[in-house]
C-alpha cells in the first residue's frame, strides 16, 4: 500500500506502519517508544495514523476538524482517545511521551490551530505529517474558523470566498509545519 493510490484505511495501515517504523529506524536508531508522532487530518488517508503510530510503540496527537472522523477511528480501535481541547490534547500527548505510553489521541480542531498552539507552547513532535486534504481546496480541506457544517454552507453560498479561505488556511498549515520542522521536527507528508 502506498499514498499513490487509495485502498481504504486497513490497507493503507500496513504502509503507514512500515514509514513510521522505517522514520524511527532513520532518524532515532529504534522504535518510537517516548516518541511523539502528530499530523492533521484522521479521514480515510490519514485515519490509518493513530493505529500506525502505537504499533511503532509512538505517542500520537491527531486533529481533525470533523469530529465524526475522530468519533469513527474511536469506534474502530484506530484512535484511542478524544481530548476536549488543543491544550489537553497536547498535555496529554506530552504526558504519554515522557511516560513512553503508546497511546493515540484526537482532538477536534483544524490542523492549523493545533500546531500553532504546540509551537506557541514549545512542543516539537518527533515526527510530524500531514494527511488533511489540501489537494482538494473546495471539498476536502476545510479553512480554518469554519466547523464541517459552516464549510458546507461557505461552499454553497461563495465558493470563491472559500476557495480563498482554503489557500489561505494551507499556507499557514504549511508555515506551521516548517517552523516546527526548524524547532527540530522531522517533518514529512507521504
């Protein structure tokens, strides 16, 4: 399985695996135990991460702004936890970090929000990604500001304006993620 193509979440979670185990293996010489592994975005791409992660032994911190996505890999054993907020979402994630707890956590938030409050707060992941839909600014990628249900109206009544907002919100996604990836991050989209 590879990102070329779309086979599901059980199909890519074998692909997924095998990046984060080859990342620790790289970047860290062992598996990602005490390891923090983060990224946007808990569809079906992105929804194989948090299972992936723990199986590398990793601590993750996922967002995702449609909380049904999150609620999904909840019911699935593909996520382990919902945190409340951004910053419980990262208290814990750091907790389980220096704990060595391979755990998985989700929060309901646009990606861009969270790793913005993670650099605000200091926190570098080990490995950070993404798997948002930026390749899709009208139906996949949600700019910040807006919940799934705002999007969908945004969409109907000014599809410019949300085009707009979409670029807007991916450049500052991406400008998060190379700050983080200068604080130290190993940063990388698959």
């Amino acid at each position: 399985a590879g990102s070329w193509i779309y086979i599901g979440t059980q199909g890519i979670l074998q692909g997924t695996y095998e990046t984060f185990v080859a990342a620790g293996n790289k970047h860290f010489q062992s598996d990602l135990k005490g390891k923090l592994v983060v990224t946007g975005g808990l569809g079906g791409m992105g929804g194989a991460q948090p299972l992936a992660a723990t199986m590398a032994n990793a601590t993750f911190l996922g967002f995702d702004v449609s909380e049904w996505r999150i609620k999904r890999r909840l019911e699935t054993d593909y996520l382990d936890e919902i945190a409340p907020s951004i910053e419980e979402g990262i208290r814990r994630a750091v907790a389980y970090r220096e704990q060595g707890i391979a755990k998985s956590i989700g929060v309901v938030a646009n990606a861009v929000d969270g790793l913005e409050a993670m650099i605000a707060a200091g926190v570098v992941p080990d490995l950070l990604t993404d798997q948002t839909s930026a390749h899709d600014p009208v139906n996949g990628y949600i700019p910040r500001g807006l919940s799934t249900a705002e999007a969908n109206q945004l969409r109907t009544t000014s599809l410019d304006e949300y085009i707009k907002r979409s670029y807007e919100t991916m450049g500052e996604h991406v400008k998060a993620m190379l700050t983080l990836q200068d604080m130290g991050a190993i940063t990388f989209d698959y």
